[in-house]
C-alpha cells in the first residue's frame, strides 16, 4: 500500500459550485443585462455620504502643505461622479441604437420579442443608475460651492440633471412636440406624395379615373398639384376634395 492512498486528489470546482460559492458570500447580484430591481439609495443617504466625503477632505488638508491642493481634489471628487454619468449616458445611446434595431427586426416571433424586452429593461435599469450618479453629483457640486465659494462645472461638456424633468415638464414638452408635428403636418402632410399635371385636358372621367386607380393602391396619398382654376389641375382639385385626399 502505498502512502498517498488516503491522499485526496485536488477536484477543480464546477461552474455551479462557484456560482454557490459566489451567492453564499455575496448574495444575489443582477449584473448589467439584468433588471435591477434593488432600490437606489435615498437622497439624505448620498447628501450624508457626500458630507463626509468633503468634510473627511477639508478637515485633513486644511491648514497643510497641501492646502493648495485642495480645490483641485474637491473639483475632482464631483467630476468623478459627472464622468460615471457620462459612461452611463454612452450605454443608454447604445441600448436606444440596439432597441430601435430590435424594433425594425420584430417578426412575430417570441425570441425577438423578449430580446427586445430584455433590453428596455436593461434601458430602465441604465435610466436609474444615470439619475442615482446625479444626485451624487448635484450633491458633491453644493458641496464644492460651500468649500469653495464656487460653483461647480465641468471642463468639458455639459450638466445636466434629468432629475429635475418633473412630470409636468415632459408632459409640456410632450405637448408642444406634438403642436410642432401637427402644425408641420398640416403644411407637410404624411403619406406618399402623387405629383400631378394634365394642362388643358378636360376628360373628368379619365382624370378621375385614374386618380382612383392610384387612390387604391395608395390610400394615404397626397396629391400635389399647381392649383390652376381650369383644366386639369382644377379636376384633380375637385377629385381631391371629393376624395378627402
């Protein structure tokens, strides 16, 4: 017998035992193609955790050699949180090129479907991870200000805070977006556009005829002609009106 028979050979971990491992330790954690459905953190959290962030900074470096440092390290702290928002913004373009692709592809079928689904849902998710990195960000800005006695900007780019869309806003803006479509629609109808010129023909039943013919094939038309008070054009305009085209 030998002495390494009671020797236990090293057994590598399966996939399924580390994902044990992993939830053991850890817990559940959606991963970025997940619906996340944890809630963000409150706002007095991030306000507090933004606090003691500045203040852990200001009350260390002040009066220090390295107090020259410190509007440097305080402008940086927030423009952490500005560039987490920027990342975030990237993967929402992303998710709306990806779901608008998805939208064109939809066959019926279940497979595309939930794709499709599955990706609003990681949208959603994005949405609400871009809007909990704003609030740090506003919150790390009021805090710059009052080290500071300045506001808060970027070097490049913009900020902007989606939070402060209320309800009434969009809507708003829902609203005149739409006025905008409708009033550009009345002068720009929808539909394929049917050019039309006849001059001086005067066969109603021909012209008719085959505005009907066209009609058919084209219920949504939009016919475009030169608005002449005779012949041709005026026949049209009557085949129109008749029509509701």
């Amino acid at each position: 017998m030998s002495a390494h028979d009671d020797h236990e050979p090293h057994h590598v971990s399966s996939p399924t035992e580390h994902l044990i491992q992993e939830l053991q330790l850890h817990g559940y954690r959606p991963s970025e193609d997940e619906r996340d459905q944890r809630p963000p953190p409150e706002d007095r959290l991030i306000e507090g955790a933004i606090a003691d962030i500045f203040d852990a900074l200001v009350a260390t470096i002040t009066d220090t050699s390295l107090n020259a440092d410190l509007p440097d390290l305080l402008w940086s702290t927030v423009n952490m949180f500005h560039r987490a928002v920027d990342r975030i913004e990237q993967k929402l373009d992303d998710n709306e090129q990806t779901q608008k692709q998805l939208q064109r592809e939809q066959d019926g079928s279940e497979v595309k479907s939930l794709e499709l689904e599955r990706r609003i849902d990681i949208g959603m998710n994005l949405i609400g991870r871009r809007d909990g990195m704003e609030a740090f960000r506003e919150a790390a800005a009021d805090r710059y200000r009052i080290a500071t006695g300045s506001p808060w900007s970027p070097r490049a780019g913009s900020r902007v805070n989606h939070r402060h869309l209320t309800a009434s806003l969009i809507d708003s803006r829902d609203f005149l977006a739409a006025r905008r479509r409708s009033d550009t629609e009345v002068l720009v109808p929808v539909g394929p556009k049917i050019a039309f010129s006849g001059g001086d023909t005067a066969d109603h039943r021909q012209i008719w005829a085959k505005l009907d013919q066209i009609h058919a094939k084209h219920p949504d038309m939009v016919l475009l002609h030169g608005g002449s008070p005779k012949g041709a054009e005026k026949i049209a305009s009557l085949w129109a009106d008749s029509r509701k085209v």
